[in-house]
C-alpha cells in the first residue's frame, strides 16, 4: 500500500477524499472529451500509420482491425502477427488500463507477446478511442467486460488462429474486467491480470475501502442530481483539469500524471491524457462487484501480476484469496503500480510467454 494515502480521515476532508477517489478512479487524466470528437474516428482507422507510444517491432505484422461487440458497438483494435507464423496458432486479446487506449499500455503487451509468437489484439473499449458508442469517455463494467468477450470472438475467427488456444490479459482496471469476462466466457483458456485494479471495488469502497455508508450514500445523491443536469443539458458533464497536479498528491498520482501526461505514454485520445471521465461514469460501478464469480476461472489457469510497492497491490492480493486453483500471485520487487505499464524489463514478459505456451498448447 502506498503510505501517501490517508486510511481515515474526518469531516468535510473524508467526504472530500471519498468523492476524489470516486470520481478519479484509478488512473485517469487530459483535455475535456469535447476536445476528441467521435467523428474522427473512423478516419483515423485508414491506413497503418503509427501512432503509438512504443517504437514499433520488426518482428511482427500490425494492422488496424474493427469488430463489434454484442450490444452493437464497433470496437476499434490493433492486430499483431508474427512475422513467422503458421497456421491454428494461439492467440490473446489484450485490454486496459482502465481510461488508456490501444496505442499505449494495452498495445505494448500485444506487441511483445506477438514477437513470442501468439496472434494478439489489443483494443479500445466502448465509448473510449477510436472506438465506438455514445457519449464519449464513460464506462460500464458489464459493456467493458463483454468487450473482451467481443475481441475474443474476433480473434478466434481469424483464419491462422485455434478457438481452442485463445488467453487474455488486462491491465490495471482492465484486469479485473478481464477476470470477470473470464469467469463467464468459457473459450478463454488462461488469464493473466497485471497490475490488476478491481474498478467496481475502488468506486464504491474508495481506495483501502475507507469510504463509509453515509460518504457513499452522498456521492450517490450527488451523481444522481447530475443526471438530472445532464438530462437538462442534453449531453453528460465531463471532469476538468485530469490528472493535472497541483502539488501535495499521493505518489501513485503523480506516477500516473508521468506516465500519462508526459511523452512517456501522453496519447490525445486516452481518457487518462487530460480527458476526463463523465461525472456519473461511477453509478453503474457502485453495485455491481464484478469479482463476485472469480472463483468460476477455475478450473482454468489465472496469474495475477503486482509489484511490491504498489498502491494497488491489495486488489491482486484479495483477488488471488478469493480465486479457485490454480492460480499464482507473482510479485515483482521493487516495482509500483505504473511501472507494469510500459518498463519491458520489469514486466515479466517471460512468464507471460511460459504461462501461455503451457496453458495454450495445442
């Protein structure tokens, strides 16, 4: 756990605290979404420029897919193929972190597992990027995990792919959309959760679950008269001024802002890079836990991933509790939350390889 952050706090400051972690949740931050219009979109898709934040591999095939999931939202998503590559390969859909987009975390992971030979798609989730649904910049944890579902149905699809040797990996808020779509989707046959937030935990309990009944009570009336605003002015209200600092934040927020707000990982599109989330993106998160069935993976084969310092490190611990066998928590030493993002030689990429190669073998 990070010790910046307060475990209690009294007054006016909880409530304060609480409405922050609510409305912040996790890793999000740039520019109002107004400022990424949604029409840009499709035209963003021509081509296969490159637009990420990671230098490209000469080890792998990238192209710009589209498919759509089971509520009719086009999803947008990046493909990678080994340069050398057969046929009934196995494959592994690959989202998060929670406000980011394909071009950045989620694109790296996908990158590196297709220069080990696995097909991998990573993509963008609804409403956010390139990808389709509106409003733009909110999220839902039941459309969020059936958008792995819908890349899992893509990629299964491809002609050099098995359906029988499909994995997933998600990232940071991502990875616990990932453990859910796996305990309800039987194709997929390993998941891999790194760095792993559970959202629907952090919005309704706050971080270290210090958020009471009557803090929570506030922040649901709270959000539910923005409704009615949002309902008078005929779009959502979004947050301001994201991830920007401001001087005496959590080291985990400034983690966030260097990674996300500077030309580390900084994308125009990604939630996390200025544009902040809708103010009542927090509702349908706050009762609807969705660890509730993890035990159900089994008995399929989960590796949560965390590094030792991280703030967020008690959502894999709980998560690794609750799973059924078999499962392993792999703790990385030293590292924090964002250093799973991006450091290559952090992430064990190689445990990644071995853990797949044996759960999906043909």
């Amino acid at each position: 756990m990070n010790s910046n952050v307060p475990t209690t706090q009294n007054g006016n400051d909880q409530l304060d605290l609480a409405r922050r972690d609510l409305l912040k949740v996790a890793s999000v931050g740039a520019i109002a979404s107004a400022l990424v219009p949604y029409a840009s979109a499709a035209s963003a898709q021509t081509g296969d420029v490159w637009d990420k934040v990671f230098p490209k591999s000469d080890l792998v095939d990238h192209r710009k897919v589209r498919f759509t999931n089971r509520y009719g939202i086009e999803l947008a998503g990046d493909l990678y193929m080994p340069k050398s590559r057969g046929t009934s390969m196995p494959a592994i859909v690959v989202g998060g972190p929670f406000g980011a987009v394909k071009e950045q975390s989620s694109g790296l992971y996908a990158q590196v597992m297709a220069e080990r030979g696995f097909v991998t798609v990573a993509f963008d989730g609804s409403f956010t990027g390139e990808s389709g649904g509106q409003p733009r910049n909110i999220a839902s944890p039941d459309i969020n995990t059936e958008d792995f579902s819908a890349a899992v149905d893509f990629i299964g699809n491809l002609p050099d792919v098995d359906q029988k040797r499909i994995g997933m990996i998600g990232v940071c808020g991502w990875g616990g959309m990932a453990l859910n779509a796996a305990a309800v989707d039987k194709r997929v046959k390993a998941v891999v959760a790194s760095t792993m937030y559970d959202m629907t935990r952090v919005m309704s309990k706050g971080y270290n679950d210090v958020v009471t009944l009557e803090q929570r009570t506030q922040s649901l009336e709270q959000m539910s008269r923005q409704r009615s605003a949002d309902a008078k002015a005929g779009s959502p209200e979004h947050m301001k001024e994201y991830n920007v600092l401001k001087g005496g934040e959590p080291q985990f927020q400034v983690d966030y802002h260097d990674y996300y707000m500077t030309p580390r990982g900084y994308h125009k599109r990604a939630v996390n890079s200025g544009n902040g989330w809708s103010l009542t993106t927090p509702l349908s998160f706050m009762n609807m836990p969705i660890l509730s069935y993890i035990a159900e993976i089994s008995p399929r084969p989960l590796l949560l991933v965390h590094g030792e310092n991280a703030h967020s490190r008690y959502f894999s611990e709980t998560a690794y509790a609750a799973a059924a066998e078999p499962k392993e928590l792999l703790i990385i030493p030293g590292a924090s939350h964002v250093d799973l993002y991006d450091k290559v030689k952090i992430i064990p990429f190689d445990r990644f390889e071995a853990f797949f190669e044996q759960h999906l073998s043909a």
